[in-house]
C-alpha cells in the first residue's frame, strides 16, 4: 500500500491526480457516477489502504464480515479490459479488469469480471467471476 496524495497521479491509472480522481469518493464528496469509476475508486481503496471504503461500496448481500488488506501487497496498474452497461442511467453492470500486485521478489495478477448494481442511485460491488 502506498500514500499517494491529492496532487500525485491517481492509482487507477485514469490519467488524472488522485485529488480530480478517486480521491472524492474515498472522502464521500462526490457520488460515483458508473459502474466502471466504481470499480477504479476500489481498486485506489486497495492500493492506498482504504479497506473502510472497499466495504463500504460493497452490496450488503455479499460484503464479508472483515477484510483484511495485505501492508505487503502493492498494486501497480489496473487495466480496464471489457465493460458492459453500468452508466449513469443502469441498473447493473459488469467491468472485466486485470489489477497487477508485487509482494516482495513475487508478482502476479488479477483477472475478474466484477458485477454492480445501482440501488437508490448508489453504485455497489456485488461479487466478481
């Protein structure tokens, strides 16, 4: 996990800073507007350590009791490969992404297709395949 402040480039890689980014809805400032920005605004919740938001933007049918983030764990790049509905006007929608970790000498990568729903205009995790 890193710290990255408001003026550095956001960790979901949109090219924009952190503070113009994801930042806002880490802070609840800003609504997000789409499955998609939801689905980067948790992927900057897990590379910057905000476990309290990744619950929070989970769907209560699904979230887990605990979640636990890895200090050890850094996540480097988020690559939007696919996305289905999720827009403003959606009920639901889908984002297939590819999230890239290093713990230590080890490094990997994520590959899921993460489902959303849209209840009393507020996007939600539900779960990923």
């Amino acid at each position: 996990m890193s710290e990255v402040a408001s003026a550095d480039r956001c960790p979901c890689l949109s090219g924009e800073t952190f503070g113009e980014c994801c930042e806002p809805f880490h802070l609840g400032t800003r609504a997000v507007p789409t499955a998609e920005r939801l689905m980067r605004s948790r992927y900057s919740a897990y590379a910057t350590g905000r476990a309290d938001y990744v619950i929070s933007t989970w769907h209560p049918t699904t979230v887990p009791s605990d979640l636990v983030l890895d200090d050890d764990t850094r996540w480097y790049r988020l690559d939007i490969l696919a996305k289905e509905s999720g827009g403003p006007f959606d009920t639901e929608g889908s984002v297939l992404f590819e999230a890239f970790w290093r713990r230590g000498d080890e490094r990997g990568s994520q590959l899921e297709k993460s489902r959303f729903v849209r209840e009393d205009g507020r996007w939600l995790y539900v779960d990923g395949l």
